[in-house]
C-alpha cells in the first residue's frame, strides 16, 4: 500500500493511498458539517469511446443506478431516499463518475451501495429501453435550439474522426445499436480498481476513511489485460467556414480554435484570456459586444479543461441583420489580443476573478471531492491545486500575448441563421 501525506489547506489534512489492486483513495478531514460527500472516478469515458459506439459512458453511467445484481431499481431509489442522501452516476468527455452525499452516520451504508453500483450494474433490458428512448429523446429535442446545432457543427468539423466531435450524448444512430451486451463488455473492460480513484472528504479522519474503503473495495480484481490504449487521431488545425441556412429568430455565430490540453504550456494564459473574453457581465465581448454596440443577446467565451485536446470559442446570438458585423466583432477580439498584450490593469482583473471563483469552488465537501479527484483523474495530481493558482499568478501580458499568437492561428467559423442573412457569408 503507497501512502502520501500531506496538508491540503491550513484546517484540513488529506492522505492520499494506493491499494494493493490499484485503487487509489484520497481522504480529507472536513469536521464543519456533520456531512461526507465521495466521488468515485473511473479513467474511461468518451475520449474512449469509437464513433459507431458513441454515447456509450452516457448510456452506461446512466444505468448504474437502474438495478444491481442484488437490486431493483427501485430498491437502489428506497435505500438512498430514506436516509435523505444523494446518488448518482454520470459521464464526461474523459472519465466515468459515481456521486454520494450523506450524513456521516449514514456513509458506511450509502458507500457500499455506491460499491454495488459500481461493481455489479445489472443493466436490465427494460431500462436500457427506458434510457434509450429518454437519450433519443435528448439528441432530438437539441436538434431545436440553435445554439445546439451551430455549436455542434463546429465541433464536429474542429475535431473530425476524434471522440470530441460528437455529443456526450451520442447520434441517433449510434445510440439504437448500443444493446445490454455493448454495456457489459464496456463495464467489464473499463470499471476496474486499478483504473478508479475515490474521493472523501467530510466529517471522517482520513485514516478511517481509506481502511472503509479498503474494507469495501479492497477485494476487487483487475482483469489480467491492461486498460485498452487510448489511439487518438492527430488533429490539424485548418482554417474553414460552414453555414446553416434555417428559420430562426436570431442568427448563431461561433469562433472556434483547437486549444491545448490541460498539461499544455499554455494552458494558465489561456484560461485567462477565456476569462478576459466572456466571464461574466464585465468581460471584453459583452461590454464591447453587447453594451457598446448592441450586438448581442448572448455572447461568451469558454475553454474547457480537456485531457486531450481542447477548445477555444466564442460564440454571439445576434439580430439576422447583424450577423455580418456580429461575426467581424469576434474576428476583431482575437486578432486584437495577438496583436497587443493585455494591459496589466486588465490582466490582474482576469487574475483577480479567475482565482476568486477558483476558491468559491472549493466550499462544500463535494466540490472539494470533486476537484482533487478530477485532478488525479488528469494525472496532474493533488499538488496541482497549488501549482495552478501559482501558474495564474505568474502569467504575464507577454505570456497571454504569445499564447493567442500560437492558439488564435486557424478560426474554425460556424454561422447558422436566416437564408438571407448568412448566405452571403459562405
């Protein structure tokens, strides 16, 4: 057993443990409220996934509470809902999630329903057609909001044959040929301890903690193969434009780059120049976009934090008469911040705000849970905690600069609206 210990903050002390079968336990001591929240991370989700497959983590992660080996569906709902917890799974683009919140009293019985689930889904066939349906239902109804369909016609032209392309979700296509054997053999060869991280923090001394969940999982096997190699497609960036012409109140436009991934060099700058771009009432593309000129009924910016590679856009709903214009104001924004560095006043700014919410993230047991076992889930480990405020505080106007210049090369553009307003922008 690897053990490391450490202090997480001044008030509260974490250990983090490597079982025997590869299960890695993280534990806080969090005495404020008579709560224990746990996260239990799986290294697989759509980053795994192929394109005929896709929306299989969704599907999967999405049945786990749906009946055990040992029981029901309803039986998992009765045991969670009279104790007044919280349990639930879920996926994302690079891993797979099983969520508790409990009083402390309670935690010893509501983990090992959360080990149940995880371990032994039973993925009954009337539920996976329940899910099925509920999904299909999801992909159609995202076929009408705009947004949706602009976004998802730049992602899947930025990122082409690779898992990101598509929805969570999945396609219509994919997700009818998903069937109970595609689920077991997925379970089989992705859930496994030397693949998952667990999490705990709250009212329990985290020597406790880990022995708990040595108790509960220590006993669980790794298949004798490795975890299948991730075989990624290499992404090169290319400048293109692709217009939707449909019958919508406003036109969508969004700007989009392939952006680094966590562990990239960049990443600290680029986080602020999001953040500079569209965080919020007072950032660059709602002022100048939306208060100054009036473009605007929605414009923002993001850069998620991605395992493999990412992506950096800014997107504006407009009047269909402004569409040009609108899509020129984005253009400007980007080109402006590789011409010119930030001035220090509007860096410290981004700085500021960026490291304040950071820290409002980090208030409850479970977002803390959260947070460091999406850290070890990254392979940036609990120091990167640290290492990230540190790395916003070190970036420099120049440093921002230079990152735009690298990451703000080739726009992939995406314009969805009215016939007569984006047709002539081909």
């Amino acid at each position: 057993m690897t053990v490391s210990a450490s202090t997480y903050s001044s008030t509260q002390q974490h250990i983090r443990v490597q079982l025997p079968n590869g299960l890695t336990v993280i534990a806080i001591e969090n005495p404020v409220a008579d709560i224990i929240a746990a996260r239990i991370f799986v290294r697989a989700g759509q980053l795994y996934e192929t394109r005929q497959q896709a929306g299989l983590f969704n599907l999967l992660t999405s049945l786990m509470t749906r009946g055990t080996a040992h029981r029901s569906s309803l039986e998992v709902a009765e045991a969670v809902e009279s104790v007044g917890a919280s349990l639930g799974a879920d996926a994302t683009s690079d891993y797979s999630l099983v969520s508790l919140k409990t009083v402390t009293a309670d935690f010893a019985e509501i983990f090992q329903l959360a080990a149940e689930i995880l371990r032994q889904p039973s993925f009954p066939e009337d539920e996976i057609e329940l899910e099925r349906r509920l999904t299909l239902q999801g992909l159609r109804s995202m076929q009408e909001q705009p947004f949706t369909i602009a976004y998802n016609q730049l992602r899947e032209a930025m990122y082409a044959e690779h898992p990101y392309a598509i929805s969570s979700l999945g396609t219509a296509e994919s997700v009818a040929a998903l069937d109970r054997q595609a689920l077991l053999s997925a379970h089989q060869t992705f859930f496994r301890p030397d693949s998952t991280i667990v999490t705990v923090v709250g009212r329990i001394a985290p020597q406790q903690a880990v022995d708990f969940v040595a108790r509960v999982l220590g006993d669980w096997q790794a298949p004798p193969q490795p975890q299948p190699s991730l075989l990624l497609p290499a992404l090169t960036p290319r400048a293109q434009r692709l217009v939707t012409a449909q019958a919508t109140n406003q036109s969508i436009i969004a700007v989009g780059y392939l952006a680094g991934s966590v562990k990239h060099p960049d990443y600290a700058a680029l986080k602020l120049l999001s953040t500079y771009l569209g965080n919020g009432l007072s950032s660059r593309l709602f002022v100048e976009l939306r208060e100054k000129q009036g473009l605007a009924y929605d414009v923002s910016a993001f850069y998620p934090t991605r395992l493999s590679t990412s992506q950096f856009v800014a997107y504006i709903g407009t009047a269909p008469h402004n569409s040009a214009i609108a899509l020129e104001g984005l253009q400007r924004e980007f080109s402006r911040l590789c011409e010119r560095p930030l001035s220090e006043a509007d860096l410290q700014v981004c700085k500021n705000k960026m490291l304040g919410q950071y820290a409002l993230g980090k208030q409850t047991n479970g977002q803390i849970a959260q947070l460091l076992g999406w850290y070890e889930v990254m392979g940036l480990g609990l120091e990167f905690d640290q290492r990230f405020q540190a790395d916003i505080a070190a970036v420099t106007c120049e440093d921002a600069q230079a990152a735009a210049q690298r990451c703000f090369a080739d726009a992939h553009v995406s314009i969805l609206g009215p016939a007569e307003a984006v047709e002539p922008l081909r």
